[in-house]
C-alpha cells in the first residue's frame, strides 16, 4: 500500500516523545449535544464523554456541514483498562494471522488501528470517532463501517484508499473539511479517527506540547 509509506504512526517516538501540558478540561457527557450511537456504548457512559474543548469544535463542524448531514459520534473517551484491552486483542489478531511477525513489526502494525495505550489520544478524552447521517439518523456512505480493519477491508479504512466509491470519496471530504476547519486532525489509517489537543494533534500542527493527557474518568 504505497499510499500508507509517509504515514507518521501514533507509537512512532517523535510522537510519543512530545510532552503534554494538561490544561485540566473536564470531561462533559455529549449526548443532548451531538448525535451520538449508541453501539459501542458501555454501561458508565465513558463512550460518550469528551473534553471540553474537542465538544465545542465539534459543534463548530457541526455549523460547517451542509443542510442535511450531521455527525455522528460513535466513540470518545476509553479507560486505560479498555485502551490496553483493544490493543492486545488486535495484536493476538495479528500474531495467530502473521506466525513469523517480529515484537518490533508487531508493535507498528498494530499502531496502524489501535493506538498503544500509553499515547492514546482515546484515553485522554482526546480523539472521537464519528462518521455522517442524515438527519433522521441513518448512516451515511464512507466507503467502510466505523472500526473496519485493515484486514476486513483491504486498505480501505485509510483516509487516502484508492478505489473508492465516488460517493464515498465526497463524503469524507465533506466531514474532513468541516472537522480540520474547526481545528481537529485525522488519524491516517482510519477515516473515522479525529482529535484535539492530545500528541498526534501536537506533532501533526507543530504545536509544543499536548493539552491532554490520560484521565481516569
């Protein structure tokens, strides 16, 4: 996948090596605020929780989109244990799949979807995942579900994935635009994946330091 070669990962230590000065933002519960799904939901509602300043950007792209699209949130804040959980998983996913994967290979493939729990931007109530609908709430075209992998989607999960639908390109503009106006980056490997204020943000706008770091909720 050529396209993928100049992707800076979120375990790569140029990233990892930024520091975070915490500005102490509260977590806020989104819903009444956003569209927000409820599939991935969990029973204390951390699914739903986001700083304060990635909410109100959000309601800034929310303004940008066209008359008859809305976000749709899919996913903010994880708990350590459940970032470390994902992250372990999809990494036994990948050594049973790929037998002869070296540690080092394993670890960059598996940053590839899942963030290392130390720099994950979900577990600082940093990043969301969301995707578009109508305005009665049914999903729009993006080319994949929310959390395809590589695997179950030959690539196509990757923001720039060649062979896409013409409709689905468009889309992903759409809320690509409305999200980097208000001041959010995207996370290369996942169309879905946007954040504010953690360390990809950092290095992705040259800013000096992280504003978020991990919260216990």
């Amino acid at each position: 996948m050529a396209y993928m070669r100049e992707i800076v990962l979120i375990s790569d230590p140029q990233v990892v090596s930024i520091p975070i000065e915490e500005n102490e933002e509260p977590l806020i519960d989104i819903r009444g605020r956003l569209r927000v799904d409820d599939r991935l939901a969990d029973p204390e509602g951390a699914f739903a929780l986001l700083r304060q300043g990635l909410v109100e950007r959000l309601e800034q792209a929310q303004s940008q989109l066209p008359a008859g699209y809305r976000l749709l949130v899919v996913e903010g804040y994880r708990p350590l244990a459940t970032q470390r959980k994902i992250f372990e998983d999809y990494s036994a996913f990948l050594r049973e799949a790929f037998p002869g994967i070296s540690p080092d290979e394993l670890r960059e493939a598996a940053s590839r979807y899942v963030s290392p729990v130390e720099v994950a931007p979900h577990t600082a109530g940093a990043a969301v995942d969301l995707t578009l609908c109508t305005e009665d709430g049914a999903e729009i075209d993006m080319g994949t579900a929310v959390n395809a992998t590589p695997e179950q989607s030959n690539g196509a999960c990757y923001t720039a994935a060649p062979g896409l639908s013409a409709e689905a390109r468009h889309h992903r503009k759409l809320m690509g635009a409305a999200l980097e106006h208000a001041g959010l980056v995207n996370y290369p490997t996942e169309w879905w994946h946007w954040s504010y204020g953690d360390r990809y943000w950092a290095m992705v706008t040259h800013a000096p330091a992280a504003h978020y770091g991990p919260r216990q909720g």
